[in-house]
C-alpha cells in the first residue's frame, strides 16, 4: 500500500485511454501479495467520476470482488453509462486485469439538492485519537506480525485503535465490534471527488476484520483465508479525508464461512458514510481457533 499521501494520489491518477476506459497504475511499494480492496473501490470510483458531469456528487456504490488482483500489475477499468437522467447519472465499471474480470461496481451520482435532513450521532464515550494507540501497535501485540510491518503496510494512513481493550466479564466472548480513528497521514488537495475516492480507500481497512473478533482466531493469520466479497457504501455527507474520522464498526453474523460486518463513518461526531460489507473468513486449518 502507499507509504505517503502523494503516493496515494499518484495512484488514484488513472491514465485516460478513451472517453470511458482507463488503466490505473500498480501499487509498487505494496508488500501484499494480493491488491488492496480499497485500491481497487477508489480507482472505479475514479473512474466513474471520469464520466460525468462535475455538478454531480457519487452518493451510493456497490461492488464485488470476483478474482482476487496480483499486486504490482495494472488493472483496466472500463465505464458504461447505465443513465444521465434530470438529477442523477447511472455508471457500471467493470475491473481486469491480464484479460479477466477481477471487480465489478455500480455507482450513482447525485445534483445536490436541500431536502429533509437528520442522522445518527457519533457513539459516546469514545477516547479522543490522540488518547488511542496506534492500530499498527495493538495488531503488533495481537499477531505474528510486527508493529513496524503493519505501519509500513499502512503508512498513508494514521489509525488509532478506539476500542476497549479489556476483557469482558464472566467469561463471556467479546463484541463483534470495533471503532477506530483514521484519515489519511497529510494533507490532502480540496478536491471533494477526491476525498470520497480516499473515504473508500479506507473503508475497506478494518471491516471484514470485526467479524472475527468474538472468535479465538487471528484474522487473515495462518490457517484462515480472508478476502472481501463485496462492498457498499453511501456518501451522506460532504467530509474531509485528511480529518480524523471515527469508524464505528459492528459485525451482525458470521456463518459458513462467510463474514458480514457494518460500519459508520463520522466526522466532528456528524455521519457521512455507511459501509456494509460481507467477506471470505474460511478456516483452512481447525487448529487456528486454539492459536
């Protein structure tokens, strides 16, 4: 993954080859073996925005990840225009790489417009991010990897572990729950279709990872296989990328393999994203619960 905001920019700059096809650049400095989701959300994103007029703002996506990406390889995005109605556009991209589908999203764009307005209020009781500990620190603690492993793998991002980290009572299995601080490490430019593309980015951070929590297992660890399946968000509201946004994260249900999870985003306590997402949590090896 991107070490640095400009990296991050640089690869969300996709290269225009016709009025709706474009390539976006390989992520060199990722150390995964497969491309991040979230690279892959905020390049179609980037994409659909590509298309259509500039008054109008990506409120909705839904996506799912059909072959996993190789890292270090570009991936062409094609754009077909479903709709241009009155107040809203309508685009499908479709994801390849080396000639095979590996992603596929709808997106819808919206005029803004006012209209009746309410929304949820940010949890309370929530420790302010500079009171947090770094995620790369907690996971350092909590996995075979190193704190300094998983910083490199998520250096564009500041992102602070917001959850209590005591253990429940009696006995009893954890929430399958999560909150953490996140936005991106620098400043980034006004551009407010660039901060939705970098809001999706990090939606894909720590969602598929709270369906596990309640369980005696290390996500994505040895004898487990994870891997998103799909994704959607809503854009609410306008917000910023490069400010501290809290994400409040509950998993419903995990069964047969298969792990489902919600999240809310707020910035200054206001909602302006919801994600939902279900993903691969296939146990390869039974001896994982006990690790």
């Amino acid at each position: 993954m991107p070490k640095t905001v400009d990296q991050l920019i640089a690869l969300l700059d996709l290269e225009q080859r016709s009025e709706v096809e474009f390539v976006g650049a390989a992520d060199e400095t990722s150390a995964l073996q497969r491309v991040f989701g979230g690279q892959v959300l905020a390049q179609s994103l980037t994409a659909a925005y590509r298309t259509v007029a500039p008054d109008r703002i990506a409120h909705s996506l839904s996506a799912y990840f059909v072959r996993g990406g190789a890292a270090g390889v570009p991936i062409s995005y094609r754009v077909e225009e479903i709709r241009d109605g009155g107040s809203f556009s309508t685009r499908r991209v479709v994801a390849t790489q080396n000639g095979r589908v590996i992603f596929f999203t709808a997106s819808s764009f919206h005029v803004l417009e006012p209209g009746l307005n309410h929304a949820d209020t940010a949890p309370s009781g929530v420790p302010a991010p500079q009171d947090c500990p770094p995620l790369s620190e907690v996971l350092g603690a909590r996995s075979r990897r190193t704190a300094e492993a998983w910083q490199q793998e998520w250096g564009v991002l500041e992102t602070r572990f917001a959850s209590d980290t005591s253990a429940p009572g009696n006995g009893a299995p954890p929430d399958a729950a999560m909150k953490v601080w996140v936005r991106a490490a620098s400043a980034l430019p006004a551009d407010p279709r660039l901060h939705q593309a970098v809001l999706a980015y990090l939606s894909d951070l720590t969602l598929l990872a709270v369906s596990t929590v309640p369980h005696p297992v290390q996500f994505a660890g040895p004898g487990m296989l994870a891997a998103s399946i799909n994704h959607a968000m809503w854009f609410h509201r306008p917000a910023r990328a490069d400010q501290w946004l809290l994400y409040d994260q509950v998993s419903p249900s995990a069964s047969a393999g298969l792990g489902f999870s919600f999240g809310r985003l707020f910035s200054g306590g206001q909602l302006v994203a919801s994600c939902a997402q279900e993903g691969l949590i296939r146990l390869t090896d039974p001896a994982a619960l006990s690790r």
